[in-house]
C-alpha cells in the first residue's frame, strides 16, 4: 500500500477524528462490535472494538489480505485506552532475510516466547490512555538477530478504544509531535 510512497516522520493508518477511520481497514466481529463512541475522559470520538472473544473480533489494516502495508519506518505508535478487560494486537513484519514474522502482544500473557515465526510479549497497560511505542527494528533484532524490513499488517483485536496508529521514523518527544497526534487536542482559546 505505501511501498512506493516516500516515507518520513509520520505515517498514520488510523486516526478515530478522521471522516473514515476504516478506511483502509477491515473488520471481523462475531459477538461484539467496532464502532466510533465518545469518551469522556479525553471529551472526543474514538474508535471501540469490543467483544467477548478476542480472537474472533478485530480490525486488520490493510483490507485487502493480500496485500501489504509496506511500511519502512520503523516506530509504531498506538494511542490505546485501557478496557480492563482482555487486549492483543499483533504485527506482521518482513526482516532482511525475506521472512514473516509476528510480534504480538497482549494484557493477559506473563512471559515473553520466541518461536520460528512468532514472538508472544506480555503487556502492561496503565489505566485510562496509554501510548504504546514498539520498535520495531529493535524487537526483530532481538528476537529473530535478523534485520527490520519493513510491516506488512496490523491487526488490533478487542478489547480496547483507538485514538491513533501511526507509525513514525523515531520516538518523538510530546513537544515534538504534531497537535493533531497527541492524545489531548489543544483548547481553542475564543476571542
């Protein structure tokens, strides 16, 4: 999807303000659902994925499972509300030596595992909004001593409400970040 387009800075797949936050994404949900809410404790819409088996309910990006993301930058972001209840999120990447691998993590696992083509973290959530930052080319290093190439999808499963996904070319500081990417919008003074 975004092989061929000149990456830097940030590069966002999901925004919960925008006029489509699916855009480019697909959902499955069987005993639960995926829709844009408001929440009270940052006062704005976000996007809600619930329900009551987590394998089952998810949103995957992109649509088309035959394609790819093509994403080269190497953060990913996740501005995340804390549901209390079950979360996981996988990521789908290609190292230098041509091979798929998954990261995936989730609130309800203690120990991280290594395996041929997946690596199964742990998460740990505060309450309320967290912003979760992976690197990427870090974790593949780590796991696999192989070389990040690039993310080929990403998939959120319930349970959790959604500001933003983006992926990013370094970790920014909040001072750094674009008004629109923090999780609180700036108060718009009146005259």
């Amino acid at each position: 999807m975004f092989k061929n387009t000149f990456q830097s800075g940030f590069l966002s797949i999901l925004y919960s303000l925008g006029s489509k936050p699916l855009q480019i994404w697909d959902k499955e949900v069987v005993d639960g659902h995926v829709k844009r809410c408001h929440d009270d404790e940052i006062q704005s819409n976000v996007l809600e994925v619930v329900g009551a088996n987590i394998q089952s309910t998810y949103i995957t990006c992109p649509a088309d499972l035959s394609a790819t993301l093509g994403i080269k930058l190497p953060f990913l972001v996740l501005v995340v509300k804390n549901m209390k209840k079950y979360f996981s999120f996988e990521i789908q990447i290609l190292d230098d030596k041509n091979v798929r691998r998954r990261f995936r993590a989730s609130n309800f696992q203690s120990v991280t595992r290594v395996k041929p083509y997946i690596c199964t973290m742990p998460l740990k959530m505060d309450d309320g909004w967290n912003q979760i930052q992976l690197n990427l080319a870090d974790l593949t290093r780590r796991a696999y001593g192989t070389n990040y190439a690039e993310t080929l999808r990403v998939q959120i499963h319930a349970n959790c409400r959604l500001r933003r996904i983006y992926f990013a070319d370094r970790l920014y500081s909040e001072e750094e970040l674009p008004p629109e990417f923090k999780l609180y919008l700036p108060v718009q003074q009146k005259a």
